[in-house]
C-alpha cells in the first residue's frame, strides 16, 4: 500500500515524461552532438567545432541571419497597427464586433495559402500592379516578388498583415478588462481621443504590449519558415534574398545532405531562443510584480 | 462628436477591407476561367465559371490532403492530452520530490523553435523506417504540444479548491476516479481551448509535415498546398479555386465557433 | 552520383542483360567505376523553343532559327522592334537558371568532366573563359531582350508565354512538345541554343534522361531486374507512349509510332542524333542551390554582373570542398569515368 502511494505520481507523470524525453531530451542531446560531428547519413566522426568554424565563416549564414534581424523591423509597424485597431474597436462603436470578427481574419488563414494567394497578387504584371499602374503609380509597381532588393520586404508585408491580426485581439482583451472609470474621468477633464489613449490606456497596456514584442521577436527569428518558404519558392529566393536560418538548417538536412552543419545552426538557434525567452520570463515576473 | 466617428468607422472599414482582399481575390479568381484571367486580373468574373471548383471537389488530392492533415491532428491531439492530463494531475495535486523542477524544465521547452528538433529525429526516423508514417509523426506532434498542455492544465488544475479533493477522498475515490470524475468534468472549458490550440497547430503547421511525411499519399494539406502550387503554378484559376477549398474548413469553424476559436488561438500564441 | 557513392543503389550490370541497359539510352551519368547504376526511362531533350508565327511576324525565317550569338542577337532585334519580347521565362522559381548553365555553360566546356571539375573547385570559376555565358547573359539583359516579369515568373508560366505568343524563344523541355505543338497546331520550334562557346561541347544537342535504379536493399533484386526488362520490350514501350504521349528512353522504340512532326524531327535532331548530357546533374547539391540558381537569378535581375556571378560560383565551390572533404576524392574520380 505504502509502495503504490509512492509510486503513483510517477506512474501519472510516467507517459508526460517519456513523450518529452523522447522528442525533446533526445532531440536536444543529439543536436548538440551532432553539431561536432561530420554527419553523412546517420552518423560520423567526431571534428569539434569545425562545423561551427565552417558555418561562422560562411557569407550565406550571415545573410540569412541577417534577414531574419531585417525582419524584426516588422515588429514597431505590428505594434502600432495592433494598438490603433484595438483602440478604434475599444471605443465600441456600431458595429463594432463585425469589424473585431473581420479583422482577426487574417490570422485564421493558414500562412501557406495566404503566402500562395498573395505572391499571385503581387506577381510583377499581377493585380496590384495592373491598379498602380492604372493609379498613374507606375513608379511604385515594384517587381515584388522578383527583385532581390524587395522580395524580403515582399515577405515583411505578409508577416505584418497576418501578425497584426493577433495583437488587435491581445490588446483589446487587455483593453476590455482594464477599469473603465480612468478614462471616463479623463474624458470629463476634457481629454480628446488621442490623449485618452495616450496617458490613459497605453501606459496600462504596457505588459501585453511587451509580451507582444518579445513574442514577436521569437516568432521572426525561429518561426517564420512557412513564410519563405511558399513566397521565395522553396529556396529562399530570388537569388538568396529571403534564406533564413530555419530555411539555411532544412536545406542543409535536406538538400545538401549535411546533417552536422544543420545541427550546428540548430544550436546556435536554440542558445539564442532560450535567452530571449528568459528575457520574457524576466518581464513578466516584474510585471506580475506591478499587477498587471 | 460625428465627425471623429465617422472618421474612426472609415479607419476600421479600411482595416478590414485590407484584412479581406486577399480573400476576395482568392474567390472572385477562382471564378474566372483561364483565358479570362490573362486580360482580367482585377475586376470581377465577367462569365464565372465553376470548372475549378469541379476540378478541385471532384478531382483532386485536397481531400486526401485534408484527411490525412485531420489524423494527425486528431492523434496528436488525443495523445499529448491524454498524456498531459495524466502528467499536470500528477504536478497540480501530488506531492513528489522534484516536482517543481519537472514543472520547471516542461515548461520552458515551450521556447524550444521546433526546427531544433527536426535534424536528429529526421536521422533516427531515418534509421528506424519511420519517415512518412502517420505514427512517427503523431509522436512528434504530441511530444510538442505536450509542454504547452501540461502548463495550461497544471495551472488550471491547481485552481480547483481543495474540497472537492477532501471530499472525493473521504468518498473513498483512488485518484483514477478523482481525475475522471471530478476533475476533467470541470475541466471542460479548458480543456476545449487546449484542443482547439494543438489541433490548429497541428493543422497549420509546414515545416514537420513537409519532412516528415514526405510520400505523396500522406501528405498533409499545408504540404499538399506547396506541392499543388509547383505544379499549377501557370493555372491561376484553378490554384485559387484550391486555396478557397483548402481555408473552407478553418473558415467555416471560425465562423461557428468564433469564441472558443479566438481563445484557442490567443492561447496559443501565448505559447 | 551521392546515391551511389553513399550506398543506396545496386549495380545493375549483373542484373539487367548488356543489350537491354545499353538500348535504354542510361547516358554517361548513369555510369561510375565501370558499373551502370541507371537503366535509362524516358529522355528529357533540352532545347530552346521558339514561336514559329512570331518569327514571321518579325521577318524571320520560321525554319531556320538563330545559329550564332550574331544572329541571335539580330533576332532578338527584330523581335523587339515588332514590339515583341525577344526571349527569356521564368525564373522565381530558379530552375531556368540550371537550364541556362545546361544550354550555355556547357558551350564554354570540352569535356563533361571538366564541368565536375568546375563545381569541386579544382578549376577555377573566375577563368573568363568559364564565366563567359553569365556575361552574355548579362548582354541579353543590358540590352534589353529579356522579359520584364522574368524574375517573378515561375518556369512553367514563362514557357506558355511562349506558346500563347507573348515572348518569342525561351528554354523549354522536350517533353512538354507534344502538348505545346497541339496547342499552337505544330507552330512551336526547337531549336540548339545559339553557339557563342568555343568549347568542343558547343551547338550539341541535350538530352538529358531520367532512369530507373534498384536499391542496395532490394528485397528482391531479380524480379525488380525482370520488370525493367519487361518495360523495355519494344510493346510495353509502345504503351508508354500511347499512354503519356511521351516517349520511352530506349533505342527500342519504334520512332515512327510518333504521331507529331514536329516531335518526330525534334526526336530525330535530339535523341536519335549524337547528343550531350545535361551537366548540371554533375553539381552538388551545395552549389545547386548557393551558386547555380542564385547566379541567373541574379544576372537576369541586373545584381550581379557576369564577373561577379563567376566569383560567386568559385567561392561556393570552395565553400562546397571545405564542407564536404569526403567527398572530393569521389568526384576526381569521376571527372575520370566522365572525360572518356
């Protein structure tokens, strides 16, 4: 009786940690392991940190890692899209729960058929550009989707439009808890629209917007796969212009049969991960510690 | 007063119509017929046509596709859950030594990017003959679903006051009967967010599906998609009359279960 | 090659009779070390097509199609001047870049071998003489023949600007002429890409090829071996055309079940007449995707010069040979099989 009150915890955590061990502890393991190895197939040698040397020298690592930094710039024009929406819909206007319906739409789409209907759109003698040019706005029909200067910003709108959609929601969730006898007082004081918002609400919102963001930085450093992976063909292109670093680690297992260096860009990943989410940890402790 | 309203409505119209246009497009496109498409890129159908519709319901591997996408959620889901339930009972509401630490470590694999794990369970699944089953990859699925369900539920399940425990014990209900009867039945909101959560992720999700099931007849919608647009890419019509049955299923759930679906999906994204 | 250098395909010399694996068309990529790992399925000539009713709206002659760079260029001219583009595709999605390498790279070369030697960086890129085709297709953008939405564009929608009469030559496969000729009622053409190379390789017809192959781990390699046998008896490879409408690979095939002529005289012209592989086969998967494809695209786009796409292909081969030590020696020695 004593033996099966002891053991019974783990026999409920037993399925929860095998699963767990499996895909994550052995993955995570292996990866690092692989990372100093010359792996063809399934294994290989052992060669310390010369897949690391390799990687670190290599001018098309850069660039994709580089282009995932280009794409955190989407993040202040997320936020500030995400805040006015959510605000408009605060205000809860007729209507206003059609609009809300309506603009969560974007991000109900899965990101392969967004990314198919739109680079269709985008298409040099595409839609968009058969309007400008009927607009007399020849000079903004860019080759979206071909030219390597602008492929990547291409990506960067897609990414913005769909993201967006998330932070109306987690803003006016927050917006909707949020006491409302603040901003009465402060629309007797004689506080118009812009100052409401400015003095009133946002300085309340301050944790989700920071949740927001770090969320958001995560996503375009490690999940933006989908995203370039339907819009630049399957290769990261035009040229190299949209190679990220998910896209360099699946083309390295996958096409160049170089598990090691996949591996290694794995880690590197990981390290980075994980340091930007116990930055997140750190700011909502301190939040929870200011109430919010 | 009436000015900045309407100024405000005119903002939020905008806002959806830009939310909507790819969607329009995707239709109104589908309708055209092929020759059509060539002069008329913008405007709407002059003559529509329902061939790619035909072509797509009747014709096509998308049901396939999505039959295949609906297993695995379906197994992935019912196993991490199941799996979940067990484990968060397990943290929430018994005494064990290490406890906090597993909590601890299971919770923040929820920052791991997937793509870390892909490079050696490729190799593993590679060795043991389990690329392109629906099995090796409903384990992967639910193994990363797992961090995120047993936080949930841990923390939901630790909100569950303390007598209905007492009670259940004096009652004489082992634990089996405690997480059966009286606390997943309380559960239920939760645990339908969860799964509204994991399913969606496994339905959306590329990246594994495009490793690790890789034969034509397993292929999952998202995969499918990539695929489909390879192959149709100089058959504009007929790759939007795809794209319209291939979002059909989430649209039409979002629109029935709009609530609990923006809850899932605010869930998951605080993933 | 890797397959077979990593393990994954048998022989099939002891399998498969002598006379049927050499009927089968297998090419020299099939070949490594005096084995044959590929029985030849069905070929895949690589040509240029061209819209014959374009070219006479231009003045040019519908049946005898550019020969030279020269006059290549005067019929991108002419075209041009009709208000038609000249040439080009699609290339978004990259492949027309590893077409172009298999058209023109391949004018700059005498041997096959010398192309392996290429790519593993035992010759160097930066040679004029082996970035050459990059700069005439810089040339080709500069002076304005290319299509405007090539970059953007994918393969197959710029070969039906072709056949819909929009563009006047692009790269094109051979297996898409049956359809395309139906289309246009016989009025697409094939042609040699237009010679500027002085390599022995230059103005030799393409036809690259896709086989057949048992695994290492064949359960049963003898019966896999009998099937490719049945397949290539002169019936079954009459149904396969019956069925695809493309042709079987093998000499077996009886070319006068083709029905289209201009198929059955670009059959005679590729298949049935001394041709060249398709070297881009020969790359590795490393270059493939960081030189080989990035290259054109970037050419055509106007980001690169000629000059510079050759630096670019010299230092992923380099980049190739440092991450891939292994497999350098396995490469010499197939310059070797490959420059018999």
């Amino acid at each position: 009786m004593m033996l099966s009150r002891k053991l019974t915890p783990y026999l409920y955590l037993a399925p929860m940690l095998a699963l767990l061990t499996f895909v994550f502890g052995f993955s995570i393991l292996r990866v690092f392991e692989f990372s100093f190895k010359m792996v063809r197939g399934i294994d290989g040698p052992w060669i310390g940190l010369r897949n690391y040397r390799l990687v670190l020298s290599q001018p098309l690592f850069w660039e994709s890692v580089k282009h995932n930094l280009i794409l955190l710039l989407a993040i202040p024009a997320m936020v500030a899209i995400a805040l006015l929406l959510s605000l408009l819909l605060y205000d809860r206007l007729r209507g206003w729960k059609i609009y809300r319906t309506i603009l969560f739409f974007p991000y109900i789409l899965a990101i392969p058929i967004i990314a198919v209907v739109m680079k269709q759109m985008f298409q040099f003698s595409g839609p968009v550009n058969e309007v400008l040019r009927w607009l007399s706005l020849d000079f903004m029909a860019l080759d979206w989707i071909g030219s390597t200067d602008v492929a990547l910003w291409t990506v960067m709108m897609l990414i913005i439009w769909r993201e967006s959609a998330l932070g109306v929601i987690l803003f006016l969730s927050r917006l909707l808890s949020l006491d409302e006898s603040m901003v009465e007082a402060a629309r007797l004081d004689g506080a118009n629209w812009w100052q409401r918002a400015w003095h009133v609400l946002i300085p309340q919102m301050r944790g989700v917007i920071e949740f927001y963001v770090v969320i958001s930085v995560i996503t375009m450093l490690s999940s933006v796969f989908a995203y370039v992976y339907m819009m630049g063909g399957g290769r990261g292109g035009p040229g190299t212009s949209t190679m990220i670093t998910e896209l360099y680690i699946y083309n390295a297992l996958t096409r160049t049969s170089l598990p090691g260096i996949a591996s290694a860009v794995s880690v590197m990943l990981f390290v980075v991960s994980l340091a930007l989410i116990y930055l997140l940890f750190v700011i909502r402790r301190r939040d929870h510690g200011d109430g919010a | 007063m009436k000015a900045s309203h309407s100024f405000k409505q005119a903002v939020l119209i905008l806002a959806c119509i830009v939310a909507l246009l790819p969607s329009m497009f995707m239709i109104l496109t589908a309708l055209k017929s092929q020759e059509e498409y060539t002069f008329n890129k913008v405007g709407l159908p002059g003559a529509p046509v329902g061939e790619h519709f035909q072509a797509i319901l009747f014709d096509s591997p998308f049901f396939l596709w999505m039959l295949n996408s609906a297993i695995l959620a379906f197994g992935a889901v019912v196993l991490g859950t199941l799996v979940s339930c067990t484990g968060a009972y397990a943290i929430a509401r018994m005494e064990f030594r290490g406890r906090d630490t597993i909590f601890a470590i299971s919770t923040s694999l929820m920052a791991v990017p997937p793509v870390v794990m892909i490079v050696p369970l490729f190799v593993l699944y590679t060795q043991l003959g389990l690329i392109s089953t629906f099995s090796g990859a409903i384990v992967i699925y639910a193994g990363l679903i797992t961090p995120f369900s047993v936080y949930l539920l841990t923390t939901f399940f630790r909100t569950l006051p303390q007598e209905l425990f007492d009670a259940a014990v004096i009652d004489g209900c082992n634990h089996n009967q405690i997480l059966c009867h009286v606390v997943l039945p309380l559960s239920v909101p939760a645990l339908l967010t969860l799964v509204v959560v994991n399913a969606l992720f496994v339905w959306n999700d590329l990246l594994v599906a495009v490793i690790f099931l890789q034969e034509d007849g397993k292929r999952t919608l998202m995969a499918g998609i990539s695929v489909f647009q390879g192959r149709y890419n100089n058959q504009i019509p007929l790759s939007m009359a795809g794209m319209v049955v291939a979002s059909a299923p989430m649209v039409i759930l979002y629109i029935t279960f709009q609530r609990y679906f923006i809850r899932g999906l605010m869930a998951g994204a605080i993933k | 090659m890797e397959s077979v250098w990593f393990g994954y395909l048998k022989p099939l010399n002891g399998l498969l009779s002598e006379d049927t694996l050499r009927a089968s068309n297998p090419t020299v990529l099939s070949n490594f070390g005096g084995n044959t790992y590929r029985a030849g399925w069905y070929p895949l000539p690589m040509v240029w097509c061209y819209n014959k009713d374009l070219f006479d709206k231009a003045g040019l002659d519908a049946d005898a199609p550019p020969k030279t760079w020269a006059e290549l260029l005067e019929a991108c001219d002419k075209l041009k001047t009709v208000g038609i583009e000249p040439l080009g595709g699609g290339m978004q999605d990259g492949y027309w870049a590893e077409w172009y390498m298999s058209h023109a790279f391949v004018q700059t070369l005498d041997t096959v071998g010398e192309a392996v030697e290429l790519f593993i960086g035992d010759k160097d890129f930066n040679d004029p003489r082996y970035y050459e085709h990059w700069v005439r297709l810089e040339e080709l953008r500069t002076l304005g023949f290319l299509n405007k939405d090539m970059p953007s564009l994918e393969l197959y929608p710029g070969i039906d600007l072709v056949v819909a009469g929009k563009l006047g030559m692009g790269q094109s496969i051979g297996s898409r002429l049956p359809a395309d000729s139906k289309a246009t009622n016989g009025r697409i053409g094939s042609m040699v890409m237009p010679v500027f190379g002085k390599g022995q390789l230059a103005g030799k017809p393409i036809v690259d090829t896709q086989g057949l192959g048992i695994a290492e781990g064949s359960a049963n390699p003898e019966a896999a071996a009998a099937f490719i046998e049945y397949l290539n008896t002169p019936e079954r490879l009459g149904a396969f055309h019956k069925a695809t409408g493309w042709l079987p690979s093998s000499s077996r095939f009886d070319a006068e079940l083709i029905e289209d002529a201009s198929v059955k005289s670009m059959w005679k012209a590729w298949g049935q007449s001394p041709n060249i592989t398709n070297v881009t086969n020969l790359m590795p998967g490393q270059f493939y995707e960081q030189a080989a494809i990035p290259t054109g695209q970037q050419v055509v786009q106007g980001t690169l010069t000629g000059e510079q796409a050759g630096e670019l292909a010299a230092r992923v081969a380099q980049e190739w040979r440092d991450f891939n030590p292994d497999l350098v020696e396995k490469y010499q020695e197939w310059v070797v099989d490959l420059s018999k």
